[in-house]
C-alpha cells in the first residue's frame, strides 16, 4: 500500500493531474515566476501545467480531492520530521551534508539490478519500428 504522495517533474502536469492521482506540482505556485516570462505569468498565462491551481479550476475539483492530497503531503511532512530541521536560508551545512550510507548505496544498487528488463529478440522484435510505435513508455 504506497504511503507517500505524488509529484510532477517541473510544469508536466495537466489541469486534470489531481483528479488523476497527483498531489502536487512542481515548482508550484509559490514559485510561479521561476523560469517564467513577461507573457507567460498566472492568472493569464496559458501554460496548462500552471492552470491546475488556479482558483476556477480548484473549484470544479472535489474537495475530498483536495483534501487527500494535502494530507498526503502533511503525512510525509511530519513522518520526515522536515519542520523539526533547519528552514532556509539558514540551513546550509544541514542542506551540504553527505548523508549518503554503505546500507544507501547497497539498496539503490540493488534496486537498479532488479528494475532491469532484459528482452530476448526473438522474432526480429528489436530495434522498435519507426512508424506504428507513437507511443512508449518510459517509468523510473
């Protein structure tokens, strides 16, 4: 049962991410300048991964949505103790510490050995034709 909560890569999501299971969007709106543009800034910017947010949009949103989302959120806020840490601009040593671990290291190598998909070209499968193959997906 996954316990954390989704995010987006940086203005990938679409007005529909949070009734489709993201909780949130990066940079997200207290960042909303960041990368923008003169033409391009909420409210009027067309960017649909900034509409989301957007007060007309979060009304037509559930409100159990919203909720489950921010407490998604809240719940790995407080399982990580972040309040608890330093808040910045004052945090730099706690922010530079390499916090990396043998254990770390072993479970990331591990990890990355058992995702690994090997195909056996039976058939002529490989390489995936040009035309017909519109759409691949790629899950990290």
């Amino acid at each position: 049962n996954f316990q954390g909560f989704v995010q987006s890569d940086w203005w990938a999501m679409w007005h529909n991410g949070l009734q489709n299971g993201t909780d949130q969007d990066m940079p997200g709106i207290a960042d909303h300048g960041i990368g923008m543009t003169k033409t391009c800034m909420p409210p009027g910017c067309k960017n649909a991964s900034l509409a989301w947010y957007m007060p007309s949009v979060l009304a037509t949103q559930p409100s159990k949505s919203i909720d489950d989302a921010a407490l998604r959120i809240l719940a790995a806020i407080f399982r990580l103790r972040i309040k608890s840490k330093c808040s910045p601009p004052h945090c730099k040593q706690w922010l530079k510490q390499n916090v990396t671990r043998p254990a770390h290291v072993a479970l990331a190598r591990h990890i990355a050995a058992e995702s690994i998909v090997l195909l056996k070209n039976d058939g002529g499968l490989l390489p995936l034709p040009g035309k017909g193959q519109e759409k691949i997906s790629s899950i990290a």
